[in-house]
C-alpha cells in the first residue's frame, strides 16, 4: 500500500551505532520506498550501507538538527535512552516522523515499578514484586518469595541492573546497593520456564507481530555466566507455539495495546516483550522494552519480506492496520563475537580480518551485523566494542541457519575474541 508521501521517495536516519542499527541499515537499503539511508553515529557496518554522520544519539537537539538538515522523511530510533529523554517528543514538534515512542510510553522501559503498575492494573501476567525502600525491611521481603530471587534496580542500567540469584547474601547485597544507588529497589518474584522475545510493531491502529526469537544473555555455555547484552539469538523461536502465541496476543498484547492507544499521545514504535513460557505454555511477562533488541533485530528484520520503510513510516504516521506485510519462509540464527574479557572489561583497538566473507549456497547465507566496529585510517577494519559482530545465517531449516553462522564466525580473526558454540540448543 503506497504511503502518503508515496513509494520510492524515503530519506530515513537511523539512531544508534550497535548491531542492531546495522540490520535496521540493511532492511531499509533494500526498501524499493528508500532511496538514501543515513545513521548517526554508525559504526563501520553502518558505513557500508548507509551515511555515517558524527552526532551522538544522546544528542537531542543535535539529531533533531540533522534530521532537519537531511530533509528526512522518517527518524528510526535503536536506543532506548534517546527515546526516554524525549527524541521523539522533539522529532514530531519538528514535523519529523519518528519510529519510537515518546517519553511518556518509554517509562515502560525506564522504570521497571512503573511497568509493573500498568500490567497489574491491566491484568497482564508478570511475578509479584515488592518495593524495598529501607535496610531494614530487606529480611522480611526476602521472606516473601522463594529462590531464586530478582532484584531490580528502577533505572536505565544497559541490562546491568538486574541481579538473579539463589545465595541469599548476594540478594541481600543487591537490594542494599539498590537502596542506596536510588533509594529503592524492586525485589520481584522469578518465573520459571524458558524464555523467549515478541517484537511488537504498535500504534493506535493496530499492531504487528514479528517472528518470535530467543535470546542468550549469559557469556557462557549452557547459559552460565555473568548476564551480557546478547550473545546470540535465533527466530523463529520454536518455544512460542501457535497455541501459545494466541494466548500472549489474548493475554498481554490485547491489553496493552488498548492502554497505550488511549494514551493521550499514542504508542508508535516497537514494544518488545521480554518472557517466560512454563511448562503449560503460559506466558508471562519478565520485562518490557520500547525499542527493538539486541541481538533479536538481527534475526527478524532479516525474515521480513516487506517494504520495511514503508512498514515503519506507517506506524510512525499511526496507520499500522493499513500496511500489508509477509514475512520470508525461512530461519535465521546470529553468533556474536566478543572482545577479549567482555563482558567485565572490554579489549579494543584490535585489527579484525575475514568478516568480508560471506556465504551464499541455495536458500542458504550468512553475513555480518557490525557492531563495536571503526574503519581505521588505513582502511583496516578495528574493534571499539564489547560485543564487536555477529555472524548471521539464514536458511529453510534452524539447523542450517545455525551451521552457516558458525561456518562465517570460524573465518573470523580478532585477538582475544569469544563466543558461544551453543546458540539455539534450547531449539536443537
């Protein structure tokens, strides 16, 4: 269906400088409606796609300028800090369309009690939770859930903030941090089951569901380790069933979506639901996110077989119920490869070789999503990050997604580097 200001006319800017912002990158190269795609900051993957320009995306007023000076016709948004500090807010008094919602709707991710209050008062299923404001209330709050035990802190912590564990002094320790970093803390109860993730692209008119992906948060084999940002997920994720995607659209996509589009100003973005299916198939909601994940971006723009700009201009017009979308009949898995000692401490500067490659076969490729990436002024290619790329496969089957993304990241040469040799074992 054309847009309103019609097919092959879209000069988009993407936020952000990660992984994710990179397969945004690509999906919209390939939109027949976008004709120049530019990225701020952008990363070296960003570079090869797109127009890389020098603001930062916590910058407001300087990316709103850009904007401007682009003649942009649509601002997507990777980060969710930009979006709690009001970039789109300021975007659309600019008369800029903008894909992220405003301050308001991005509470949903910057303040974990504040989700809480509207999913109970929605009825949306999440663990209990209590707020702890006082040391000495710690004993008793702890009394109340059995281990394991989740603590949150109710602030923007870049997926640090979160604190699993059965070792009832590392809880007690948590909560006392959280008290006197923000003067309260979350102590939630733990759902069991096996996780998984829904990128929902909502606005007042309607809502669109992406493939469902999993997640692997932890550095480590068999999910063992320190928590990370991503280090691999696949879609679609086998866990969600069509039974049990009937009862997360029933159960929370439904409510939600009625709440937020009665909102004095809208919802138009992505909301991401972070969660957990028990044995029964029942869902439950672990977290929210206003913005597309990551690494779960990078196995789901892929399998989108749509125009992506205009799919996402519609929703940042609100006018998501009029777009028709398909998605390709394939699987998608993505391996990310982490700089030495990350994710406590971060190795970079270091020469990267072989992510040229790429694999072509039938049905089957894989490339690379470029993350914490700079070319240096030699041409040569230089981690600046954690998490530095991603091998990406796709394929008819889960199985050889995942062998053609491992086949790419064994080309790959970075001093110090790991990563994980189980993505979607949960599946396998």
């Amino acid at each position: 269906m054309a847009s309103r200001i019609g097919m092959s006319t879209l000069t988009v800017l993407v936020v952000g400088g990660g992984g994710r912002e990179h397969a945004l990158c690509l999906g919209l190269a390939k939109s027949p409606s976008v004709t120049a795609v530019h990225c701020s900051p952008g990363n070296a993957g960003t570079s090869m796609v797109a127009s890389n320009h020098n603001v930062s995306s916590s910058d407001i007023e300087g990316i709103v300028s850009l904007a401007l000076e682009l003649d942009s016709n649509l601002v997507v948004v990777g980060p969710e800090a930009p979006l709690v500090n009001g970039l789109a807010d300021s975007l659309r008094d600019a008369g800029i369309s903008c894909f992220g919602p405003h301050s308001e709707g991005a509470r949903l991710e910057a303040s974990k009690l504040h989700a809480k209050e509207i999913m109970k008062s929605l009825g949306v299923p999440t663990g209990g939770h209590i707020v702890v404001d006082e040391k000495s209330l710690i004993p008793n709050a702890l009394d109340k859930f059995e281990a394991p035990w989740v603590i949150k802190r109710d602030v923007l912590a870049a997926g640090k903030g979160v604190t699993v564990t059965s070792d009832r002094k590392v809880a007690e320790e948590a909560l006392l941090e959280g008290i006197e970093l923000d003067g309260f803390v979350l102590l939630e109860e733990h759902l069991s089951g096996e996780e998984a993730s829904v990128l929902v692209v909502m606005d007042e008119s309607g809502y669109i569901c992406l493939p469902a992906s999993q997640d692997h948060k932890r550095v480590g084999e068999g999910d063992t380790g320190p928590n990370t940002g991503g280090m691999g997920a696949y879609a679609p994720a086998p866990i969600v069933s069509e039974s049990v995607m009937h009862r997360v659209t029933r159960e929370i996509i439904e409510p939600m979506h009625h709440h937020l589009r009665n909102q004095e100003t809208p919802y138009r973005g992505c909301l991401y639901l972070g969660l957990m299916i028990d044995e029964e198939g029942a869902p439950g909601v672990i977290e929210f996110n206003v913005r597309f994940g990551d690494p779960e971006t990078q196995v789901t723009i892929p399998l989108i077989s749509s125009d992506m700009g205009q799919l996402l201009l519609a929703c940042a017009e609100g006018r998501i119920s009029e777009e028709e979308y398909e998605f390709h009949d394939l699987c998608a898995a993505t391996v990310v490869l982490a700089s030495e000692g990350y994710p406590a401490s971060s190795s970079t500067g270091r020469k990267i070789s072989g992510s040229e490659v790429k694999i072509e076969e039938g049905m089957t490729s894989a490339f690379v999503h470029y993350a914490g990436t700079i070319i240096g002024e030699d041409g040569q290619l230089i981690s600046s990050g954690g998490r530095v790329l991603s091998a990406t496969g796709l394929a008819p089957s889960l199985n050889d997604a995942v062998a053609a993304s491992y086949e790419l990241i064994e080309c790959i040469q970075l001093e110090g580097s790991h990563y994980r040799s189980d993505i979607a074992y949960r599946a396998l």
